[in-house]
DNA sequence: TCATGTGAACTCCTTCACAGCT
DNA sequence: AGCTGTGAAGGAGTTCACATGA
C-alpha cells in the first residue's frame, strides 16, 4: 500500500508544492530537501516531511527528494493523471477572466463549456469557447462528462445553478458567487469570496492601527503596562 | 474591554457572518439566532456562538441576536468603520476582472490606483480608473495612504512588486500571482490561487472515482470487510 | 555525517453540554 | 421555557526531537 488517508491540510498543500517542484525542474534542479523546498513555499521542513510521508514521497535519508519523482507523486495524489474537464457559469467580468485564465490550462483542466443566461452575451466567443445558453447546462456537463464546475454567477441564481450542476453529475464546485451554496454530501464546494479576502486583510490593517483587539505580534515582549 | 484575541478562524469566518447579516437584513428580518445564521452560513450553531462570543457579541439569552447590532459589531471588529484604500497591480485579464468587481467597493474598500508595466495597458482606463505606470507605484501608494495591494502580476515579478509595496507602506496584501510571496513580519499575505483551488478539487473527484487513498465518506456505515 | 520518517508533545480549533439570563 | 455564553472535552493539525537508514 502507499497512500492512506491524507489530512485535508495537507492536500491542500499539494498544489502548491508541485508548483516549486515545477520551478526547481526548470531550472535544472534535479534533487531537493525539505529545508529548500519548505524555503520556497513558505512551510516548515518538518510539515513539508510530514505532508510528503503522507504520499510515501521516497524521499532518502541524508539525501533528499528526487524532483522528478516528487513531482508525477504529487500530480498522481491529486489525480492529474487523469483529464479533469470543467465548466465555467457565469460569464461576467470574472467569469470572462477565468475562461481566459491559463493557469487551469497549465495544470491540465480542459475547459469544455461557457455558459450565460444574458442573450447579449450567449453566442459571444471568450477565449475560444463559443458562450452558450445556460439552459442547455445539463446536456454539456454529461455528454462531456464534466466532473467540476466554476460557478460565476450573480448570487441570486448560484444555489439554483448549482443545484442544476449537481444533479447533472458535477462532483466538485468552485464557487466565486457572494452566496454560500449548499451541496449534498459526496460533492465537494470550494468558496472563493474576494471580497471576504479583503476584509480578512482589512481585519489586520485594523489591529496595527492599534484597535482593541488581538495580540499584535510586537517585536520586542513589551511588558504589559496594566500589569 | 470588549474585544480581546480573535482566532485566526474566527476572522477568516466573520465576512461570510456579515454577508448573511446583510441578507437577513435587506428581508427586513430584526432578530435572529444561532441556528438560523449557522443555517445561512453553513457552520454549526455551536461554533457560531463561540464566534461572536469573542466579539461580546450581546446576543440575549432566549431571544437571539439583533441583526442590526450584529452587524455593526462585526464590521467595526473587521475595521470597516475607517475606510481602506487598496490599489492593483498587473491589470491582465484577472486584474482586469478585479477592477471592475464590485464586491470590493460594496464592503466599503476604495481603489485608489491601477498599474501596470505594459505601455500598451498604461493609459487605458479600467472601471473608471486610468492605468498607471508600476514606475510611479510608491508615488501613489504613499500620497493615497493605501494599506491594501492586489498582486495580479505574472509570477515572475510579484516579489520584487510585493517588496516594493511593502516599503511603500502596504500592510496587506492579497497575492493571486502563481508564486507564493515572502514578507516581513507585521505584514500579511494571503494567497488566492485558482489553479489550486481547482486541483484541490480534482483531488476529490479522484477519490471519488474509487482512487487509493483518504477515506470517503460513504453515505451508509459500511462495515469494514478486513475487520 | 546527513536528511528523512515518525511517534509524541503541544497547540489550536471545534463540539459538547449545561449553567445562566431573559 | 428558550437561547445564549462558556468551561471542558474531544479532535485535528503542527512542531519537536530523535531514531533510522543511506
């Protein structure tokens, strides 16, 4: 056996570590350690090891990780062995930069469907996919055997769309829409709200103004003037 | 005192509070509870609580929360009674998509600059903001006392472009290059990268397709057949 | 000698369950 | 009676530190 059960955290460490694996190989780096490759993610070598003993990395003792090697284990743990296909809905402002994002592309996504609901914008070619009606979402997601989705969406419609997607066999949703959506269990949603990442930044940018708040890390242990 | 150290999760959590809030709000609805808003956001009642107990969130035993109180506590927490200036840099197909996304001008952030390093992008005007030279970067970020930067850049010069904001006085950043970016203490970071987001999900699907590895969760308590 | 792999300690987060107000 | 607020229990993730093997 090599692979049990990876923590959550974990897997969601993996992309990002097979992008510097990517960086090493193209730059000719043939074998690496943990300390380097923690360096360049911004981890720990210990949870870079622990992470990598999850997938039985191979690494050796006293030498290190084979780039290459590490690299198809990572891509096969999260199955880019395989072609994944995915849909985007939603083709506004944002919608209109992840057709044209190639940075689904490059990690071998392949893009088999835009829709809409505005006639305006149905029929428009984005990044070299014609948009269709949304109406016909179902008969794309099968015959294409989509399993993942980008919902775009205004929020108002983004429970309803992926409703819709689900049922027509999509396991896996990244959804961009300012609206929580709910899926069965055995489907997976991914929630990207932009907004929210500002204000998460916003929450910070307060604290060091010296808000009532959280324990701002200072660099020197002042000794609390209350005391 | 009212507000003393806010778990990391608890922040990150508190924009998708506020949003619900903002739903419930705009129904007319004055009152609410734990189950209700849990329900809304898709968290459990129980973590809900705890949450808002950090803000001395004044919920009153047997009757709820008062939406409207509730929310003015959770934006003042997340900093939202001082405007926050933010500026973009790299106004590719992404940038250009944040530009115009109103999700951020909707929670009170204001953009007070585009730039770019293309002198064909320079000059042209975004969402009502004109292009700017990334030369004239600091120039800006000081004058406007910006404390916010997106990072939609190519990988290959977010740092040197994160190094430059950080000097210039930028306290935040949210990094959307394909690079994960290094800052000094007392500065945060957060990494949004959708290719990520989208692995992360194909990693699901291969589970789902019956892949060795973590464990799925089976809708029925099947019995282990090894035991 | 060197860097990995990993049990164990530790820290952090979540869930539980009920006391405490309204 | 009802729902919040919260110690305490439980679970998960991270870090430590060293045994292990190249």
């Amino acid at each position: 056996m090599q692979v049990r059960a990876l923590p959550p955290t974990t897997v969601a460490r993996l992309p990002g570590y097979l992008r510097s694996l990517g960086g090493l190989a193209s730059e000719g780096v043939l074998t690496t350690s943990s300390e380097q490759l923690a360096e360049l993610v911004g981890a720990s070598p210990a949870q870079l090891r622990k992470d990598l003993s999850y997938l039985g990395a191979g690494g050796r003792r006293g030498v290190g990780y084979e780039v290459d090697h590490l690299r198809k284990q990572i891509a096969q743990a999260l199955g880019m062995t395989e072609e994944r296909r995915f849909v985007i809905i939603g083709i506004g402002n944002l919608g209109h930069a992840l057709a044209t994002y190639t940075g689904f592309s490059d990690r071998g996504f392949v893009l088999v469907g835009l829709f809409d609901a505005d006639p305006e914008v149905i029929g428009t070619t984005v990044g070299g996919h014609a948009v269709q009606d949304v109406a016909h979402l179902e008969d794309v997601v099968t015959a294409a055997d989509a399993s993942i989705a980008v919902v775009a969406t205004p929020a108002s419609v983004a429970q309803a769309t992926t409703d819709r997607l689900v049922a027509a066999g999509v396991t896996g949703v990244l959804n961009f829409a300012a609206r929580t959506v709910r899926v069965p269990d055995g489907v997976d949603v991914r929630e990207v709200d932009l907004g929210s990442e500002l204000q998460i930044l916003g929450f910070h940018a307060r604290q060091r103004a010296g808000a009532p708040a959280a324990p701002v890390e200072s660099v020197e242990p002042v000794p609390d003037p209350t005391a």
